[in-house]
C-alpha cells in the first residue's frame, strides 16, 4: 500500500475502532434493564447501533461536538440516546432509569481494552514511517479520557488525535479530514482512514478523497453508494493489508 517518495498517513477513528465500545453499553444495559424484564435473546449489537445512531442525531440537533461538553442541555441528550435506543426493543425507561443507565454507561467507560492487535499494528506502522493519528467524534475531555486510557500518547502525538469538539467540525464533514492533510502535509491521494461507522467513517472519509478501510467487525449493512477500498473485520486482516 506505501509509495516510494510519499508522505503516508494513516488515521484511525477511536470508538467501537480501537476498542471495544459495546462493552460498557452492554454493561449498563444489563444492570439497568435486567430487573425490568428478560433479556434472554436481547440484541446488544443491534441496539448499540441504535444508541450511535440517535447519539449522532441528536448531538446535531444540540449544535454538534463543539457544543458537547459537560452541562445539562448534553447529560440531557445522553440520557434521552437511551430512552429512545431502549424503546425499540421494548424498554419503556422512566427519566430515573435512562439516568441510572447513562451513569452506569460514563461508569465504566473509560476501563479500555484495546482490541487484540491494536497496539501492535500501531507500533508497526509508526517504526516503518507512516504519519499516524486519530479522528473521533465527542467531546474534547471525554475523548480525551479515553485516549488516555488506551495509553496512546506514547505511540500518537497530540497534535495527531484529532477530536471534532474542539476543531469544530464533526464527522462526516469532509474539512475533518482536509484539515489532518494540512496538519501533516500530506495528499489525499495519499492517506488512509479506518473506521467502524458507514456513516461517519467512510461517508467522510471518502468524500475527502482518502482510502477507506472499514473495519466492519459488527457485520453492519452498507448506507449509502460509497465504496471503501477494503473492508475487514479484525486487526489481524488490517495487519496483513500493511505488513508483508
């Protein structure tokens, strides 16, 4: 995938992409709706879907990532994601419940595992030379946090994790992506994004002229005629597309 003579750069998204994102949503699930009915047959993965999906509506609706940091108008859209996600599959959450839920989502939020390769294939691609960085949607601090976390600012420079809160553009906005190019002095031509999310990912991605992997691991369907350059489902297939 390198070219000789060009600076190559290689972004990645954070959440549900370097990690395992389902976790703590699951987690919360259970401790809230478990005592409200059976979850015998509950679809995790089809409602964190949904709970991204609602989450990236109505953070529009509030004015996007710039505006979502701490304070009332955005706990009360947090809370209100998993009313609206829980509904679906038939849990009618009381403003109590959804509260509790979202808590005990924030919880354990930031108790990060990166997914099985992850940090390997990252040390790999910054020892051959490849411009490395993130892209993620949120707010500064809570994305920050997770960073953190994950123990990135070793292998990823600050200036490369670039959180939509504080540029002010969120993903899909193609001025994300345009500004990483400037940021790095680097073409289009020759940048590549991994992302987890059809909407914000590889819409974005594509339409500012990238290389899109989709890292598909939840066996999403497809939204829209965009096409990524590759689609796999686990860091060991992303490994392959760059160390031979």
């Amino acid at each position: 995938m390198r070219q000789a003579d060009k600076r190559q750069a290689i972004f990645f998204d954070v959440d549900d992409t370097l990690y395992d994102h389902l976790i703590p949503f699951r987690k919360a699930v259970e401790q809230v709706a478990g005592p409200l009915g059976s979850l015998e047959g509950f679809p995790f993965e089809k409602a964190y879907h949904r709970l991204r999906y609602h989450s990236d509506m109505l953070s529009l609706a509030l004015g996007g990532a710039g505006a979502m940091e701490e304070g009332a108008a955005t706990e009360a859209m947090r809370v209100r994601r998993f009313r609206l996600t829980l509904a679906e599959f038939g849990f009618a959450l009381s403003d109590a419940e959804a509260e509790a839920m979202q808590a005990a989502y924030i919880g354990c939020q930031y108790d990060i595992t990166l997914f099985e390769g992850a940090r390997a294939l990252l040390e790999e691609l910054v020892r051959q030379g490849w411009i490395v960085g993130l892209i993620t949607n949120g707010a500064p601090a809570h994305q920050r946090s997770k960073i953190e976390a994950m123990q990135l600012d070793e292998l990823i420079p600050r200036e490369r994790q670039l959180i939509s809160g504080a540029l002010g553009w969120d993903k899909p906005d193609r001025r994300v992506f345009q500004y990483a190019n400037e940021l790095t002095d680097t073409e289009p031509a020759n940048s590549v994004y991994v992302g987890d999310s059809w909407r914000n990912d590889v819409i974005g991605a594509a339409e500012a002229g990238w290389t899109v992997i989709w890292f598909n691991h939840r066996g999403a369907e497809r939204e829209s005629e965009h096409e990524p350059a590759y689609v796999v489902e686990s860091f060991a297939e992303l490994r392959n597309l760059f160390l031979h």
